[in-house]
C-alpha cells in the first residue's frame, strides 16, 4: 500500500476536525490491516477483506483480550512496553508496545490541556497505590510526565501516608497553584475513611477498586466523593494499558466521558463485534484511537456503556465475557 509511518504527528492528531476523523480512521485501518499480523489474522477469521472496507462502521474492533497473549504491533519494532498492573486474582496482564514514549506524553498532554487546562496551572498529586509497584504502568508514566511539564520539583506519589496528601494540596495553594489528586477508586474511599481534613481544587479518580473494595456503580461514587471533598473539581479519566489516549469528563457532568478529537468511542452489539449501535443503547464499549496507530487503533473493550449522540459516553460496568465472534482466535494465534 505504501503507507509509512508515523502516520501523524501529535500536532496533526490534534489539528483534527470531526469532518476528517473517518478518512484519516480508515488510512490507519488499512495500514494496520497490512502491517498488523495479530489484526491480519483476526480480519481472516472473521472473513473481512480490508479491500470491502469502505466506511468506518463497517471496521472489525479487535477483542482487547489480545494484549494479554499477542504482541498488537503494526510496526517492525518497538521502544517501550507498558503492562497493566492487573486485578488480584487475574495472572495474564496486557502488554502495550509503542514506538515513542515522547509521543505518548505529547499526546496525553494535548487530551490533558483540551478537555481540562494548561498543565502549568496545576500541582500534580498521585495517589495511586496499586501502581507503584509496577514500573511499566502508563498512568504512572503520563502522572508523571505531567509534574514535568507543571515544573514541579518533587513529583509526589503517595500511597497510603494522606498527613503528606494533604500537605502538598497546601504547599499547592501556598504556590497559587490548583492542587490535583490523580486518585485510584479504593485509594480515595481509604482517604475519606481516615478523614479528609484539606480538599483538594481537583479530584481525577481513574477507576479501579483492584480487588481491595466491593465496585460501586460511578453514580454512587461520586456522590460520596462529592459529600467527603466539598468544593471539589471532581472529573473522572477514562484511559487504560492498551490506549494511547484518555477522556476526561467535566465537573459538571462528572460521570460522561469526553474524548480528544482523534479518539472516538462507539457502542456494538454484545455478541458481535461487527454490528455498531446508534447512540443512546447499550452495549459493549468500542474505541477508536488513532494515537494507536503503530499498535492497533479499532478495539473492543470490556466495558459496557452508552454512546450519546454529542460523541460522549458513558461507563455502565464491566462486559462478562461472553463469546463473541473473532474470539477463537485467541486459540488459534
């Protein structure tokens, strides 16, 4: 086909307008369908000739189950691995190869900016225990890169000692700065079962209970968070190992996802990934994300939600797998 990569620059992902996101999606799906022998091969099984492809909704979404047992790449060669930090119970965790660490933070600095503000604004707090002890985690790498880009001298991650949360959220204000607590689920309900003494300006929960409390539905977590850190900027990040990009939602819809430009989040059926919902029903969650572009952009995730027709979504829970179309696969690679 001729393509080369990269595909796009950070710049021309964030230059994009809604008009051009389905021809620059489609180059990438025909690329990836050349380059990529793990979506090669799914493509195969399904009986898909990239060739017939001719809209975005006709494009398969893999099974995102293929970045625990495949290596999703669609470029010879990689520079660094992300890996999931898992659930307790789980053994298989998810390995991400991508090209450029530079362009990974320059892209997740640009969803930052767009959906929340300029990073120099803010004081950056990673409260994110279950991550710590996982050194190719990507959450940690963009937390961090963002205290950089701040200008921040220590780069704070705490996780349990909240005397030292509280403590950077004044050192924060004593600096005119917005304190910010990127904050893991159970890590959040741990700090309002000690006591919240100093709320922070801002408050991103990224998910995740990891075993360590009973899932609540995002409704109800937010309205706790909102009684225990009044005052409180409260957003969620919807981002995860295998996607290059995150969503942020808006204090004032804090459980409604905003994707960046290049990123697009579609509904499909729960039993066949081939068949995208209109907006408004319920199924299982699929995302486009052309920062994934040397890996694979057009995934299926294991979330349930809901597309809305103003392109934001929403997180309904966890997909149970059931079988679906393509997976065998997994057996066969």
């Amino acid at each position: 086909m001729g393509l080369s990569f990269p595909l796009f620059s950070a710049e021309a992902l964030d230059a994009l307008t809604p008009a051009d996101f389905e021809a620059k999606a489609l180059r990438v799906f025909r690329f990836q369908a050349e380059h990529n022998a793990v979506y090669r091969r799914f493509l195969h099984y399904l009986g898909k000739s990239p060739e017939a492809v001719e809209r975005l909704d006709a494009v398969p979404l893999m099974p995102i189950r293929f970045f625990k047992t495949q290596r999703v790449l669609s470029v010879p060669d990689h520079a660094h691995v992300f890996i999931s930090s898992g659930t307790t119970g789980t053994a298989l965790r998810s390995s991400h190869y991508i090209t450029s660490l530079r362009f990974y933070h320059a892209v997740a600095r640009r969803a930052f900016e767009r959906l929340v503000g300029p990073l120099e604004r803010f004081y950056f707090i990673g409260l994110l225990p279950s991550y710590l002890d996982n050194p190719h985690a990507s959450l940690l790498s963009m937390v961090r890169d963002f205290m950089t880009a701040a200008g921040q001298d220590e780069k704070p991650f705490v996780r349990t000692d909240f005397d030292a949360v509280e403590a950077h959220i004044r050192r924060a204000r004593a600096m005119g700065r917005q304190s910010v607590v990127f904050g893991v689920a159970f890590a959040l309900l741990n700090w309002i079962q000690w006591g919240v003494r100093t709320v922070p300006d801002w408050i991103i929960e990224t998910g995740g209970m990891k075993g360590q409390r009973r899932e609540l539905v995002k409704e109800e977590f937010h309205a706790i968070l909102r009684e225990a850190f009044p005052g409180s900027r409260i957003i969620s990040e919807y981002g995860m190992t295998e996607l290059l990009s995150q969503a942020y939602s808006t204090p004032q819809a804090s459980t409604r996802m905003r994707p960046p430009p290049w990123m697009r989040a579609v509904a499909v059926d729960l039993y066949d990934p081939l068949s995208m919902l209109p907006p408004g029903r319920r199924g299982r969650l699929g995302i486009i994300d052309l920062a994934n572009q040397h890996s694979m952009a057009f995934i299926a995730t294991d979330d349930l939600g809901i597309v809305h027709a103003d392109g934001t979504f929403s997180i309904l829970g966890r997909y149970a797998h059931a079988e679906v179309r393509g997976c065998n696969l997994l057996m066969a690679l």
